[in-house]
C-alpha cells in the first residue's frame, strides 16, 4: 500500500498521488513530497524506489531485506536509514518491527513490512494540520524518529514490572520453576540492548550535523532524540544487572533449598543407624552366640539402640539438621 502526501510551504496540498504524479512532483524542487510504502507489492517498490526516486540498488536491497542492526548510509544527494520500532505486552513479549527511510533534500520516503501504528499516528497528525506541518523532509523526519524513540519508554517500565514480578515470586515461600521466565526475560532485554546502542549510534551522528540534509536549527531536537536513546540504554544495561543479580538469587535459594533437604535426609539416616547396626550385628543368628540364650539380651538391645538413637537425634538436633 502506498501513502503520499506534498507539502507546499510546510502546508499539505495533495495526499495520495498516482504514479505518474509523483515523478512530476519529485521533480518540483519547491515541493516537498513523503512517500509511505506499507507491505507493498514488489511492483510498488520498483515503482517507487527505482522508477520515482532511482534509489542505489544497495539501498533498495537493504531495504526489502530485512536487518537485525540499525544503521545509516550517506549516498550523495539522500541518506539511507534502519531503525526499529518496539512493542512489549504481556502476551506477545517483546517484538520490533523494521522502519527504513530515505531522507532528501526535497523527499523522504518510508518502508515498513508490517504495521507500524505510530507511523499512521503520524501521517494522521499530517492530514489533520491545519496549518504548516513541515517546511523540509528533516522535520518530517524527526517526527517519525521522535514518535518510535517515544514507544522505548512504555517497553522499559513493561521491563520493571516484569522484573518487579520476578523478584516477588523469588522472595515467596513458594517455590517456582523461574528458569525458563528468566531466560526469556534475559533474552528480550540483551535484544534490547543490541538495537538501541546502534540506533543511539545512528542518531548522534545526525545530531552532530554529519548530514548536510540535517539543518542547523533541527540539531538540537536530534540532540533531545539521542539523549533519550542514552538513559533508555543505561535503564536497559540496569535492568539486564538487576535480572543478573535476580538469577544468582534464585539460584542461591534453590541450591539453599537442596541442602537443606540433604540436611533431613542425612539425619533421617543418621536416625537410624543405631537399629541398622545392633541389628545387623543381633541378626547374624550365629549358633554360638551368648546374647542369644540371656534372658535380659532383648531389653539391653532394645535400650542400647534407643539410648544411640537419642544421642543422634539430640547431635542432629543441635546441628539443625532437623
């Protein structure tokens, strides 16, 4: 599905162009064209990106294929970007979905394979405006990377809960297998990790003017976007620290847990030792044997064995073992 819309002045003036409008208006130098690609055809991409715009083959290779990584390539009259966009619920965890865009003096262009609902949030502040949305495709563009940086902070405080979650059931008497809940959890946040450090990456050299396409007076705001990046992966390197330090925990506590199961079930055995020994040594049944044929035998064994009996469970007793 392809959206358009042209921008005269930083005002909308058309929105869902055919083909053929398009190539007369990309080469309008006084207008401002944004082009969205949502799942398109492959027709649709040779359309746009190679008939419209002429996009280097690489560019267009990186953009139909998707990449794990965030990254930026300066071609010589546009830029080349990769980002990823979150989501975090409860039922479907952690998901990213890729965002490419191609940023021109007089264009920009965006591709997504899938849905991408701060995009439309977006393109419907754009049909809404009333007055000038955006002079040059920078501003364009800072609303689009504003509006996906904007979705890390509701995935963070998904990750607190999370890990607040976890903490709670390790501190409950209850015991719970957490392995498998703390192995996906780790996962989520080390793919959190690899995303947003090359994403910082990637807007801190627009916010340091590397792009000529970047005016001046939207560095700032490039800046804001690379700073928001920086707390959001130091909360993410905290949070993977915290479910570090909550794996040792429970691994301390069930390990804590076995021994002392090995506590009881060493002085159960223990415990009985006394009557496995006298009655082994009384139940050899030799012919010969005096204890055999003494009236007073069973109640001198029988006394024997309580009294070691009593010794043992008072030892384990003082050991806490029981």
């Amino acid at each position: 599905m392809i959206h358009s819309f042209v921008f005269s002045e930083g005002k909308v003036v058309g929105t869902d162009l055919e083909i053929d409008a398009l190539r007369l208006v990309r080469a309008d130098k006084g207008l401002v064209v944004w082009v969205d690609l949502s799942d398109p055809t492959p027709d649709e991409i040779k359309d746009i990106l190679e008939g419209v715009f002429a996009f280097h083959p690489l560019a267009i290779e990186d953009c139909v294929t998707p990449s794990d990584l965030p990254k930026l390539e300066d071609y010589d009259d546009y830029v080349f970007l990769v980002m990823h966009a979150v989501d975090f619920t409860r039922t479907e965890k952690f998901t990213t979905t890729e965002l490419d865009l191609f940023l021109g003096r007089n264009f920009i262009v965006t591709y997504r394979k899938s849905e991408l609902r701060v995009l439309d949030n977006v393109m419907e502040r754009c049909r809404k405006a009333t007055g000038s949305f955006a002079k040059a495709p920078d501003r364009i563009a800072y609303y689009v990377l504003d509006a996906i940086v904007d979705l890390y902070q509701p995935v963070t405080d998904e990750f607190r809960e999370e890990l607040e979650e976890i903490e709670e059931h390790l501190l409950s008497p209850e015991q719970t297998d957490l392995i498998p809940h703390l192995l996906e959890t780790r996962g989520e946040l080390s793919h959190l990790r690899r995303i947003i450090a090359p994403q910082r990456d990637v807007i801190n050299r627009l916010a340091h003017g590397e792009s000529k396409l970047i005016r001046p007076v939207l560095l700032p705001y490039f800046r804001d976007l690379r700073d928001n990046l920086v707390r959001i992966n130091e909360r993410a390197i905290a949070y993977s620290d915290q479910l570090l330090i909550s794996f040792d925990l429970f691994l301390s506590k069930s390990g804590f847990q076995a021994n002392e199961g090995i506590k009881v079930l060493t002085a159960l055995t223990a415990m009985t030792l006394p009557a496995m020994v006298v009655g082994t040594w009384f139940g050899m049944n030799f012919r010969n044997m005096p204890e055999l044929h003494n009236v007073a035998g069973y109640p001198v064994v029988l006394g024997l064995t309580l009294t070691l009996t009593g010794i043992i469970w008072w030892w384990c007793k003082k050991r806490r073992w029981i």
